[in-house]
C-alpha cells in the first residue's frame, strides 16, 4: 500500500514547526505525498483518491493532536504515528519558544525522520504469539443505560484499570476490557510496548487510542514482553469486536504471577467497578 | 465517594491527581470535556478550570493530560505511588 503523510501545520507552537519539518523530510525521505491538514479539513474531496489508496503516517505537534483527529474523523488508515511533544519530552531540552525552527528543532526533527524511516523500512518483528487460548464462554454482564459491558466470569484477572491478563504456561496475555473499548469507541491506532522490554505490574504497555481518548494501557502483571498481536497492528478495530479473544495486545513472560495476584480482580469483582465506574459517568 | 477503594486502599488515602499549570493552561477546557469523572470544575474569575474533586481521578489514569496541547497537567510518579499503595496494604493486613 502506498503511503502519504499528514501533519500538524506547524503555526501554533515550536513542536509544531518540528511537526511540519519532520513532514518534509520524511516525505522526500520515503519519496510520499503530503497532506495539507488545512486543505484536507476545508476540502476533503481533493485528497479521496490518496485516502483511500494510502496508509498514513501521522505527525502530531502537541496533544490537541489534530492530524489524528483529522485522520480518524475521515476513517483514514493510520499506519505510523509520531507525536513531537513526547519526543522533545524524551530528549529532556525544551524548545525555544518562537515558531522558527532553530538548530535544536532541527535536530530533533532529523532524529525522529530517522526513526521514523528506520521503523517504517524494517517494521518491528511481530512473533508468533505464544499462547494458544479458548475465547471464553460465560460472562457476567453489567448493563448501564443502553450499554451492556461483558465480563468474562473464569480465567481472566483484571487490575482497577480496566486491563485483562489470562495466564497459560507462564505467559499472560493482556488486553483491555469490553467496557474500555465501548468506553473509547473505534479505536484507530495501537501503539505497542517494544518486545523483549522488562515491566513491571502497574508500569505502561503502549496505548490505544480512538478520536476520544489515548488510553495508556496498565500492565496488570510483571514481566517481559515477548509478543505483540500483529493482526491489532493491522486492524485496530479487532480491540472493538473482540477485546478478550482477538483483539488481545501484548503477551506477557510473567515473572511472579501469584504475586500479582494478590493485586488484581476476577471477574465478579471487577464487575462491581465497572459498575461503579459507569454509574459515575 | 468515602467508600470509594483502589487496590483495596481508601480512594483519599492516594494521592493520585492532575495539577493545573497556570502559566501554561490555556482554558481551552478539553480536559474537562474529556474527563467522564468530573475531576474539573469551571470557575468564574482568572482560574477558569480547578480540579475540584481529585478523589474523583481513576488511579494511574493520565488521559486527560493527553489531550492537553499546552502540556499544563501533570501527575505525581507512578512507582512512588505504587509503592505507597503497598504500604498502606501491607499495614492494613498487619492489624
């Protein structure tokens, strides 16, 4: 599949003049066509043909993220996603307040294109996943005004953050709830922890992220990543349809799983927070 | 909300919530609009947005900084509190 880029435009704040320029430099880098988010919102009809042939690789400036809203709002396919402000976040030097690109802007811009390009040319390994699992059969349900939220009643433990883990042989996959997903709506993009990477339970494993929300998931066990679901790279909305079969995300080597245990919940349990949880809304 | 829990610890007894920047918030409210859990209010006067119920913030959850453009909220460190929580466990089973 092709490929075009749509960034922030750049005339906001200085992570947005980054945004642009990784733009630019990408674009001649893997040789693609831009995207004017401005054109495109005010006249969608010029970029249909490219839309619909094109995977999208989407540059963000800050967290307004309107180069992915744009995107998901047009149901656009969504392969790579860069977002300026974690990576000048990450690099620990803030940018100089003004719009025009000073050499630090520069650099970072360069080092997130290399990245980026590097990524897109060798795309992370997805292994094999490990574990064969049954979907599961019986669920609780939970229903709240025209919502019904399903609960798988055995096998899966959940943490307070709307998480799954189901353990076979030492490996916990992990994905996020029923309730999570509806709450989120379609969800475009899954931004997935790097395979081989230590955590521990209630550290970050990547996020999922819809037009609503970025849902930063919460690992409900410690361990190592050893896999991530290639077919929810693919197609997100797998998450949607299927959360607890296969829409799951990460696998999980689990270090003590007795021990994080004793900090999750099963699923009558986790039932009565999501209950609580949608009463509040 | 007294009977509120997290990880089995009184929702009060953690202190897990944003912080407003003021010199960086812009009053563009998509905090507030986001958060399903009425963490902020709207005020009247120079602060127009407070978070006026903290206890009210899902524990470890950061969306709403995630839809800050000016990037003026931020949350406490996530293993302190883990920890923290661990401890208030580990003294409640101790009685």
């Amino acid at each position: 599949m092709k490929r075009a880029i749509l960034s922030c435009n750049g005339l906001d704040k200085p992570e947005g003049s980054v945004a642009r320029e990784v733009a630019i430099r990408t674009a001649e880098a893997i040789e693609s066509e831009i995207i004017c988010p401005v054109l495109l919102n005010r006249a969608p009809a010029r970029y249909k043909k490219i839309l619909s042939g094109s995977s999208l690789i989407v540059v963000d400036g800050c967290s307004t993220r309107c180069a992915t809203k744009l995107a998901t709002g047009l149901g656009a396919k969504v392969e790579r996603k860069v977002m300026v402000s974690d990576s000048v976040k990450a690099s620990g030097k803030p940018l100089e307040s003004t719009l025009r690109l000073q050499p630090d802007g520069l650099t970072l811009a360069q080092s997130i294109v290399d990245e980026l390009v590097h990524n897109l040319n060798a795309p992370a390994a997805a292994p094999e996943p490990v574990a064969e699992f049954e979907a599961p059969t019986e669920y609780l349900f939970v229903t709240h005004d025209k919502f019904e939220f399903r609960i798988p009643v055995v096998d899966y433990a959940f943490n307070e953050n709307d998480v799954w883990a189901r353990v076979l042989d030492g490996v916990a996959r992990v994905g996020i709830s029923d309730y999570m997903q509806q709450k989120l709506t379609d969800i475009s993009y899954f931004d997935p922890p790097k395979v081989e990477t230590a955590v521990d339970q209630f550290g970050e494993l990547g996020s999922v992220e819809s037009a609503k929300a970025v849902f930063e998931i919460v690992s409900p066990v410690s361990g190592t990543v050893v896999g991530v679901n290639p077919a929810v790279i693919e197609n997100p909305g797998l998450i949607n349809e299927d959360p607890y079969g296969s829409g799951w995300l990460v696998e999980i080597k689990v270090t003590d799983f007795a021990q994080d245990q004793a900090l999750l919940l099963d699923g009558a349990a986790y039932a009565d927070v999501v209950k609580r949880k949608a009463a509040e809304e | 909300m007294a009977e509120t829990t997290f990880m089995g610890v009184p929702r009060e007894k953690i202190p897990w919530f944003p912080t407003i920047d003021y010199d960086k918030c812009t009053f563009c409210m998509e905090c507030d609009v986001f958060c399903p859990h009425h963490v902020f209010e709207r005020r009247e006067g120079d602060r127009k947005l407070v978070v006026a119920n903290p206890n009210n913030c899902v524990v470890f959850c950061r969306a709403c900084a995630k839809t800050c453009g000016p990037d003026a909220l931020s949350f406490p460190n996530k293993p302190e509190i883990i920890a923290l929580i661990k401890q208030i466990r580990e003294k409640e089973s101790a009685k």
